[in-house]
C-alpha cells in the first residue's frame, strides 16, 4: 500500500479511538497538505496531529496502545510543545500540544479550538465513511516561513492564491492574534498577490 493509503488508514484508526473522548486535534504538516491535493516533492514521512495542552492527556489515553513514549515537554531554540509519538498502520505519528514557534520573522502559537478547528478544511478518508479535519493553509503558509522552508511557502501560497476569499478569515485571525514583524507579513502578503494575479512571470 502507498504511503498515502497508509496514512488514511492511521488516521482512520485515531478517528475511532479518540472520538469517545472530548479532545480536539487536527491534522498538519506535509500529510495534511497531501490530504488537500497539493503537490509535494515526496510522500510524508509521519503523520502530524496538532492540539491544545489541555488536550494532550485524554488523546494519548486514547492511543496509548500505540505509543512508543509519553507526553514530554520539548523545548528548542525555535520550538516549544508537549511531544509524544506513535507508531499506527505503520505510520509514525506524532502528538504536538500547545506549539508554538520563535523565529526572526515572529512568534506563533496555535490555537487549535479557537483558530485552527474553526478554519480548518474537512476531508473525507479514502475508503471511509470518516473523515479529518486538517489545519487551514494560513496556518501552513506562517509555520513554514517562519522556519525558512521558502519552497513550501511558495508551493502554499499558490493553493490559496487560487481561492483566496476561502483564507483570508484563517489568515486575518492567525495575524491578529500572533506577533509577526512587518516586513515578514509585508513579504508573504506581497507573495500572495503576485500569486493571486497569476505568479511570477
């Protein structure tokens, strides 16, 4: 089976454990950009789920059985979380609570119940009844600039060029509620109009 298959096959079986409990996740990174059709130069390695810390506990309860560790807070000089990780379908599967990231260009903390579930975008899973909810490109297009991976910028800028009226609310809400420099959000805003009226020429 292809990674793909693989992945909605993971995130079938964290849909069935975890909905008896009243935590809230979403999906993100390089899966949750596969899972909306975008394009990427390989398949994703692992499989990010995204939560608050108040939520972290009840789903790793839930998936205890897989786990391959416990709840750890994991502190860098960029990123801050609670981590913990398992292995699903033979999918690697990592539990972020709380992130939040610290760069030059700004500082970000999601909010999954406040921001990321309410601007997410639902997909149904191949082969299921089931689906996810995976976290809105905003949320993409600000993680991955401020940890400099421009390609993956680029890349989620022109998805949401191609339909901006569905990001700009998911946008506004991250930017109000985030401390980004300037000229960081005059840079990404600039992109999105390049891409907007039919990228660079």
């Amino acid at each position: 089976m292809s990674e793909n298959g693989n992945i909605h096959k993971a995130l079938a079986a964290i849909v069935t454990m975890t909905e008896g409990s009243q935590a809230t996740w979403v999906v993100g990174g390089s899966a949750g950009l596969m899972l909306r059709g975008l394009k990427l130069a390989a398949d994703p390695r692992d499989l990010d789920l995204y939560c608050d810390e108040a939520d972290v506990s009840a789903i790793y309860q839930s998936l205890r059985s897989f786990a391959i560790d416990e709840p750890v807070l994991s502190t860098t000089s960029m990123y801050r979380s609670t981590l913990c990780h398992f292995r699903i379908e033979g999918v690697q599967v990592e539990l972020v609570g709380g992130f939040r990231v610290s760069s030059p260009s700004g500082f970000y903390e999601t909010n999954v119940r406040g921001q990321l579930l309410p601007y997410s975008e639902v997909i149904r899973l191949d082969g299921s009844a089931l689906s996810v909810h995976v976290v809105p490109l905003a949320h993409e297009l600000w993680f991955n600039r401020l940890r400099g991976r421009e390609d993956r910028v680029a890349l989620i800028a022109e998805a949401m060029a191609s339909s901006m009226r569905r990001h700009d609310s998911a946008l506004q809400a991250i930017e109000n509620t985030n401390d980004f420099h300037p000229e960081a959000k005059d840079g990404l805003h600039s992109l999105l109009r390049i891409q907007e009226a039919g990228g660079l020429k």
